[in-house]
C-alpha cells in the first residue's frame, strides 16, 4: 500500500540493493534503522514505531533477513527473530522474512525451515544461491496473499513463460542440494583460516558463520577494486563490499582443492609489492 512505512535494517539487502525499488514501484517509506552486527533488536523497532497520526505515514511491515548479507553470513537467533515479530504484531504490523539464504541458516543450526518460516507472514528464498539452481526465487505465504502476490509481480512485469525446466533444476535443488550445504561452510571455514594468515587481512566475522567471507585489507593499504581486478585475472571470483572489504562466497561448485587456490591467490595479491 503506497505511502506506509517499512521498518528494515539499514543494512539489509532490501534497504542496498535494490535501486529503490521499494519507493518507485509501491511508493513505500523505508524507515532504517541501526541493528549492530546484523541483529535487529525488538525495542529498536519498538522505538521505531510511528504515532497514529494524520501527520505522519504509518508503520505497517517489519522485514528481517536471515542469513543476513552484509553481516557475512550472520545467522540471526531463532528467538531474537520471534521476539521482533511480537513486537511488530503488538502494533498491528506484518512481518516479512529476506530468507534468500534461509537455507543456511537452517544447515548452520539444525532449526527446521518450518520454524523460521513460522516467524513471518512471508517468506522470500532464493534456489540459485546456495542450492545452485541456475535461477529462481520463491515466495511464500497465505493463499490470499499469493494471489495478490501473482497479480502484483504481473503488473511488474516479473512473469515468466515456459518456465518448466527451470522449475525442474530448483525441485532437483531442493531435493538433492539442501543436505550439503554444510560442506558450503566447512568450504568458507577452511578459506577464512587461510587468508586470517595473511598479514593485514581482518575477517567479518571471525570466524564466518555460515558460506560468505567479508575480509578486510585496509591495514594491507591495496584498494578493494584493484585487489579483485587482479583476483578476477587468476580466476578468483569475489566482490568489493565497501572501501576496504571484499566478500567471497562458498558453493557447490568450489572445491576444497579451489578453496587452496583462492586462498593462495589472496595472499599473493595482498603481499605484492
């Protein structure tokens, strides 16, 4: 509904990345607030709130997102989660879950999808991370919202024609890729051991919680875009994350053997004269 107000972490992928979208197609107010280390804490969003009044649009959704991006694979608490979503229902708001990762959170804890699921009033989740189909992200929630839902992504222009063979490779995903995702993070774990060795590399966080490794190199004095330009030259793959940090990331098509040779190829780089 144009002119309510979204409470979101100021850091979140919604709030980032997505060119605005949320106020030029939906004309949505984004309230974004502090959650420090990527853990959004119920009396923020309490203090969030805006008062019933005519002058001042109305907070109607709280999005979380889990894992969370720019935290490096942060897996938020089940129950911090639970406790955000009694806030925002006290008040009469819906809660919306950025579970693109949700996946990984679900492989790092043992916590049955279902239980972050009952969290929320919907749920977004992305097949072409780490479940490695080649595209797709779903959306869940009530039957009544799915029919809006359906509507709305026409009017976007989000729909998609012959589409079954690439809902095929996210079945297979979902049925095949969910029980290895453990070996994502063993990969991002044993990578993040090798570059904590190279001097003037800091991880955020250490060590990285699930399959995404944030490294900072500002004490190496190398700038982040030049840094991956030579990485990309050697085959390794990774993505500035601010000034002075680069995000690398964990999936099935990384081996172990590949994990070495990323890890090599960082410490040459950063080391270089």
């Amino acid at each position: 509904m144009p002119g309510v107000v979204v409470i979101l972490d100021g850091e979140s992928h919604i709030a980032c990345y997505e060119v605005g979208a949320a106020a030029a197609f939906s004309g949505l107010q984004l309230r974004m607030i502090e959650c420090p280390g990527g853990l959004m804490q119920p009396q923020t969003v309490r203090d969030a709130l805006r008062a019933d009044d005519i002058h001042q649009a109305r907070s109607r959704l709280v999005c979380l997102e889990n894992t969370h991006n720019r935290a490096g694979g942060l897996v938020v608490p089940l129950d911090l989660m639970q406790a955000v979503a009694e806030v925002a229902r006290e008040h009469g708001l819906r809660v919306h879950l950025d579970g693109a990762r949700i996946w990984n959170a679900s492989a790092a804890t043992g916590i049955p999808l279902t239980e972050y699921a009952r969290v929320a009033d919907s749920v977004m989740c992305c097949l072409s991370k780490g479940l490695g189909a080649p595209i797709g992200s779903l959306i869940v929630g009530p039957r009544e919202f799915i029919t809006r839902a359906r509507r709305t992504r026409k009017m976007f222009g989000g729909g998609m024609r012959q589409v079954g063979i690439l809902a095929a490779a996210g079945l297979y995903a979902l049925d095949y890729h969910l029980p290895r995702l453990k070996e994502d993070h063993q990969k991002a774990a044993q990578f993040a051991e090798l570059i904590r060795r190279v001097p003037g590399v800091r991880l955020i966080p250490d060590p990285p919680p699930t399959n995404i490794i944030i490294f900072d190199i500002a004490e190496t004095n190398k700038a982040v875009g030049d840094v991956a330009a030579k990485l990309r030259e050697r085959g390794v793959l990774v993505v500035p994350f601010g000034r002075a940090r680069l995000r690398a990331v964990a999936h099935l098509d990384v081996t172990m053997a590949d994990v070495q040779t990323a890890a090599a190829a960082v410490a040459d780089v950063l080391t270089a004269a």
